[in-house]
C-alpha cells in the first residue's frame, strides 16, 4: 500500500528467490484503520520491536493515533506488565481530549487488575457502578473523591454516562477469582443479574 500496488498485485519470484510485484493500474492508500490494524497486530506478538516499528510507520505517515490505536497500545503494555507505559499512554490519550469510551474503560480494568493492581479496578468499577445505581449522599462523595484521585495520578476519566456492560462484570468477575476474592466475585455476579 506504501508503494502504491493495488490490493490485487500478482507477485511472481525471481531468479534470486525474491519476490516482486507487479501492480496494476491505481493502488489502495493506507489510512489510520491499517495503521491502527498494524499496531495491533504487532501488539499480538508481544515483540516490543514490532510495535515500535508499527507505531513509526504510523508517525511517518502523518495520521494521529485514535482512540482504537491507543487501545491496541493499552493491551500490549498490559500484557507486557509495563504499568508506567499503560500509565503514559492513558496520559497521552487524556492530553488528546478524547473520552476511552466504556471499551476504553474496561481495558483500563484488566489493565490495571491483570497487574496485580485491583484496588484501581475495584475503583473504577465503583465509579461506574455508582453511575448505574447511585449510592446515596455519602456513597456520592466517595465516589467523586475517587474520581478526581483516578484522574489526576492515572489519567483515568470516566465519563458521567458510562455504566457497567457485560464485559465490564466478566473482567472484574475474573480478575477477583484469579486473586481469590471469593466475596467480590460473588458481589460482583450478583450486581451483573441485578
């Protein structure tokens, strides 16, 4: 696409064994969704090397990443177990103005939870339970005070009509199972049905 072949170029091999093509009339251009496609199938491979690479072509390109871009980067880093580059790219992404949307949230709790970090789950969660099913004067208080400390020390803005969806209640179901918390799991499941 870089060089302009169409989708449909026949290849043939050399002599060498290289292999070149030959494009017809008009090729395809790349936008921000194959850039964006590149980064998270380099994010798959779990080779630092090959997001970089990706994320190059993307900057030469003159595209700005979008909010998908920065969730293929959010799931690599995460399974990489590179907190502070989650960190970062939640900070670019709140610098971009953009809303990470109830998807955007949900990576945020498997990020943070897959990580050894639940409390920061546990708390977003409790945002957007609350926004579901407000908890009263005080339980609003708390909520705003977490919040405000989600925003400021993991660039984490949950918008005001953002409530929990089915992917939202598996992530948590699953991640207090894998850390043994039999009474939040159960508490969570039962907020699921309710």
């Amino acid at each position: 696409m870089i060089t302009g072949r169409s989708l449909d170029t026949a290849f043939s091999e050399d002599e060498d064994g290289s292999v070149e093509g030959i494009a017809p009339q008009g090729g395809a251009t790349p936008d921000i969704v194959t850039y964006t496609t590149l980064v998270h199938i380099a994010g798959r491979t779990l080779n630092e090397g090959a997001v970089h690479y990706a994320m190059s072509l993307l900057q030469k390109s003159g595209f700005k990443p979008n909010r998908v871009t920065y969730q293929a980067l959010l799931r690599f880093y995460t399974r990489r177990g590179q907190l502070s580059t989650v960190r970062e790219i939640l900070h670019q992404l709140q610098q971009t103005g953009e809303e990470l949307g109830i998807d955007g949230i949900n990576s945020c709790i498997w990020a943070y939870g897959y990580n050894g970090r639940i409390d920061i789950a546990s708390t977003i969660y409790r945002i957007l339970h609350h926004q579901s099913i407000p908890e009263g004067r005080e339980g609003a208080k708390a909520v705003e005070h977490a919040r405000a400390r989600l925003s400021e020390s993991e660039a984490i803005d949950i918008a005001p009509i953002l409530v929990p969806d089915t992917i939202t209640y598996h992530a948590l179901i699953q991640l207090h199972a894998y850390q043994g918390n039999f009474n939040e799991c159960i508490q969570t499941f039962i907020d699921m049905i309710s």
